[in-house]
C-alpha cells in the first residue's frame, strides 16, 4: 500500500515507520523535510504540508498521528490552542481530502487519548463508557468527530484512543531521571489509573488495524492490565533496582506545572475491550515485563 502517514517524526511515528517501510510504500508528512529525511532515510516520499494536495486518490491508507506534544509547555490559553488546532486542523483536512477523492484511502487510523475519558475513579472503562467533561476530553471529542466525519463505505476509520506509551522516548523517559536518582514514587494517594501500553504493541495494533477489514470505530490503545499511580511507580523502580518511596505531594506538581499536572494526579483505568474482541494479541501484558523489555534497550 501507498500510506500517508503525519506525526512520522514523532516518538510513535519513528518506530511505525520502520515497522511498515519493508512492506509499503510511504508518503510523509513532516513540517522538516530534511531533518526527518536525515532521521528515516531518503527513501520515503515527503510533504511538508497538504495545502497543495487537492484529493487522496493515490493513497491507500492513511495513518494520522500528529500534533503538538500535549506535555511540551505549561498550559496557557495560547498553548491550549495549539494543542488543539494542531490534532484538529490536521484532521479536518484529511477528511476534506478523502471526501474529494474519487478513489478514496479504504483506511484512516486516527490518533487520539485516553484522556477521551477524563478524570474516573478506579471503575474499569472500555470503549462505550462515559466521559468526565474538562479539557483532556475537549480535545480528544472534537479529534474523533473530525476524523469520523471521513468514515464512508469506501474508507473505514479507526481510532486509537492512546494510553501511556512505555518505549525509549515519549513519557517514560521524562519519568526515569528522578527514578534513577532514587528520588521517585507515587504521586499524591497513588491510586489515580494509569493505562499504558509498550510501544511494539501500539506500532502492532495500528499495522493490525490496517489490514483488518472488519474493523472500525473507537478502540483503545492499552494494555489489558492497567495499574494505579503507586503500582506503576513501583514496578519502575524494581526495574531500575532503585526505591520508589518518596511521595509528590499534588500541590507541588500544580506549582510547579499549573494545569497540566491534572494529568499526573488524575487519571483512569482503560481496557482494550475491542481490540481483542478483533483478535488482536499483545506481546507485553504484564508491566513488569514490558518495563524490563524496555529499559533493556
């Protein structure tokens, strides 16, 4: 297949892109050209915008997951916006796209978050519960909509509603300094949820939801085993042998990030009931192992 792919620079987006680059033919788009060509190689087609397309016509598949990362800068009103305008806009676009296509994509994997969910308490959620409305859910609702507007006989789309990713990179590696440090452990009661899923297990489910043609809708990009703040941050520093004792006390956290820290002291228990009502199997189900498959790398 000839698949676009956006976000392809990204932490997901790097590794996605050396899973499927034996197999197909892609098309990326990234707003640097040549520094993404000097990172994934010279033999990829690459757009640094779809201003100049008109329809999608060459394209088989299309796998959407860029946007400005949601931790890169406190959260002001500027910020939020850029936020949201770079996971909307993008994906509105697409949709354009595919609608003027005379031979559309048969496929768009759209990103988004399980932060769809917003704040629960320990009640375990799968791709038809509710949502807790604040601005995690604001995002996620609006980025769905935009690329469900595209879902027509001839082009499925699915949504992955993404946990935390464990992988070199993304949010683990901004979690190991203080951990390696011997300074780590839970945050505030240590029971807000935390979904997660190993890295080669979302770059799996994407690849499986591109070939599988029963498939469609919301599905949740977690493992099958989430775990509270206190269970995660333990099992993090057995794998590094370090203690996980020391407390961060929420207060400390909304000082030092504002807003943003709700993401740390709030949090929700996801399944992945759909996926593996499809038939897909994940390689990392248990934490322990994943975190020692992934700090070994």
């Amino acid at each position: 297949m000839n698949i676009l792919i956006t976000g392809a620079s990204g932490f997901i987006g790097r590794q996605l892109v050396e899973r499927l680059a034996p197999h197909h033919q892609l098309t990326l788009l990234t707003r640097s050209v040549q520094q993404t060509q000097r990172i994934l190689g010279n033999q990829h087609h690459y757009l640094e915008s779809l201003d100049a397309l008109s329809d999608l016509n060459h394209i088989d598949a299309i796998v959407n997951l860029a946007g400005e990362p949601i931790v890169a800068k406190r959260w002001s009103k500027n910020q939020k916006q850029r936020i949201c305008d770079s996971r909307w806009d993008i994906t509105a676009r697409l949709t354009q796209l595919i609608q003027q296509s005379s031979n559309p994509p048969k496929i768009m994997v759209s990103g988004s978050a399980v932060g769809y969910y917003g704040r629960h308490d320990d009640k375990l959620l799968d791709e038809s519960s509710g949502a807790h409305v604040e601005f995690s859910h604001d995002i996620c609702r609006k980025w769905e909509q935009e690329a469900l507007n595209a879902n027509t006989e001839q082009t499925r789309v699915c949504i992955i509603r993404i946990g935390i990713v464990l992988g070199k990179g993304g949010a683990l590696e901004k979690m190991l300094p203080p951990f390696k440090l011997g300074l780590g452990g839970p945050i505030g009661h240590g029971r807000q949820g935390m979904s997660w899923i190993h890295v080669q297990d979302l770059i799996s489910l994407i690849d499986f939801l591109l070939s599988q043609e029963h498939c469609k809708g919301v599905f949740n990009a977690t493992a099958p085993n989430p775990v509270s703040n206190a269970v995660f941050t333990k099992a993090l520093g057995k794998a590094l042998n370090r203690p996980a004792l020391i407390t961060t006390p929420p207060l400390a956290l909304r000082l030092a990030m504002g807003e943003m820290s709700e993401l740390l002291t709030e949090g929700q228990f996801v399944y992945p009931k759909r996926a593996l009502e499809a038939g897909f199997q994940f390689q990392f189900s248990d934490l322990d192992n994943a975190l020692t498959d992934v700090l070994a790398k």
